[in-house]
C-alpha cells in the first residue's frame, strides 16, 4: 500500500507540480537545468531514502538535471565526479540502520567539494541526522537532538511553520502552513545560518522535566555557505506525504535550485549577526 501510495504521489507531483501558482513564482531565478546532480541515499528505513529517489528524481530530471544515483557514501571518493557535481543531495539517516557510515576520507571528498562550489541539500535527518562528526554538522549548521511530541512515538499532533524571511527567493511568495502528525525537530543551530522559515514548540514535551522548551521558536528552513558551496536544509518530511503540501515541495526544490548556483554566482553574505549589540 506505501509503494502504491508513493507512486501516486510521484505522479501527481511530477504532473501537476510545474503548473502550481508557487512554483510559477521566481521564473527567471536558479535553474537546474544542465546541472550534474549527484543523490545519495541509505540509512534509517523509517525516513523513507529508498522511495525518496522515486520521487524526487523523476522531478529534478524534469527540469533539466542529470543524475547519478548511491545508496552508499562510497562517491565521496570519487575525486572526478565530485568535482564535476553541482549539487549533492543527501538523504541518509544516521539512525537503526546497519548501513555504513560515513567514513573520513569520505567526509573529506564532501568537505573538499563544497570548498570548491558543489551545493549540498537535503531535509529532515537525512541530512540533519547523517554523521556523529561534528565538523559535518558545522556544514550543514544544525545537529538533530530530538522531537519531543505527545503523540505516540513523539509526533506531534500540528505545528505551524511561520516564514521568517519572506524577501528571499527561497520563501517568496509562500504563506505560513502546519504539519499534522509528524516531528517537529529541535535542534542543535549554528548562529551565522540564514533562517528561513521557524516554529514554536507549543507544549512542553521533553520527556523528562529538566529542560523547558515550551515558548521557544525553532529555525525549520535554511541556508548558509561553506567554502565556495551553497548549503541548504529543511527539517521537514519525515513522511513523504508532507512533500504534499504545495509550500513543503516549492521550498525543497528553490532549495535545490539555489544549492546548484554556488560555481557560477558570487557568495551571498548570509551572515546575520543577530547577538550583536
């Protein structure tokens, strides 16, 4: 039955998503077409890596890039195609998973890659939750702690996503919406990211009583620099139903699009001071 429903979801995606009003914004912004895109998926089954490249590859195909697609991080090594990529999309759970980890020499091809320009994207824990590394987390700007909901197994029952940067191209034009039954991550962020959209834990969930996180807003969407590369991350879509929501889907793909630019547009300066006095 999810192999039936993933497909109908491909389907309508790949059919009806172009015509939306959202995706119709931004027409003459980054593009993907002609685009070298390498997709790396694996990890924690429960985040659905596997189904994840039947849907989104048909899409990116769609718009013109060229995809090569591991379900390992063996590519890291691969000196020729990482330089040749310009954008890698990451969807690995670091989580209930015997798959192989990535190694050090592997994380070097991927750090030496984005120093050089390739764009790195992804959302949830595939790329929020991929390495124990700490210097991997410093590319991506955020370390996943956990999803304390009420519901069972920690969801929670609705949270609303607010867009908190409503000029960028990422976010322009898309109104606040909510998440029904999924995670809403709390997270571990580097300061200097460039938030994008936010939440705010509602209920005080924590499982225990001794951190209060009740009241406190969230950075949900972002993206940031590293070296010469584009870095971009959501942590929605633990299911792939939530890229359902035409708002989810339009922020991952501009993600996408901007992510792929980092060789050919100078850096943004995304650094926000915001505890400056």
């Amino acid at each position: 039955m999810n192999v039936f429903k993933n497909f109908i979801l491909t389907l309508l995606i790949f059919f009806f998503f172009p015509f939306t009003s959202l995706s119709q914004k931004n027409l003459h912004g980054p593009s993907l077409n002609g685009k070298k895109v390498i997709y790396v998926y694996g990890g924690m089954k429960g985040h659905s890596p596997k189904e994840s490249v039947n849907l989104f590859v048909p899409i990116l195909e769609k718009e013109g890039a060229s995809v090569k697609v591991f379900d390992n991080f063996s590519v890291y090594e691969d000196e020729k195609l990482m330089n040749e990529a310009d954008l890698i999309i990451q969807i690995f759970t670091d989580a209930f998973t015997s798959d192989p980890r990535m190694n050090n020499d592997q994380f070097k091809g991927l750090r030496k890659a984005l120093v050089n320009g390739t764009g790195f994207a992804g959302w949830h824990g595939g790329l929020g939750d991929s390495s124990p590394n700490p210097l991997y987390h410093f590319i991506v700007g955020g370390d996943f702690v956990t999803h304390p909901g009420e519901l069972k197994e920690m969801k929670t029952a609705e949270y609303e996503v607010k867009i908190y940067d409503k000029e960028d191209y990422i976010t322009n034009g898309i109104s606040d919406f909510k998440i029904s039954g999924s995670e809403q991550y709390y997270m571990m962020i580097d300061p200097n990211v460039k938030v994008l959209a936010v939440s705010e834990f509602k209920l005080n969930n924590w499982p225990t009583d001794e951190n209060e996180i009740k009241g406190s807003f969230m950075p949900v969407v972002w993206k940031k620099n590293y070296g010469k590369g584009r870095v971009f991350y959501s942590s929605i879509g633990h299911y792939l139903r939530e890229f359902e929501i035409p708002e989810v889907l339009t922020m991952q793909m501009r993600g996408f699009r901007w992510a792929s630019e980092g060789k050919y547009h100078p850096k943004e300066n995304l650094i926000s001071p915001i505890y400056k006095k």
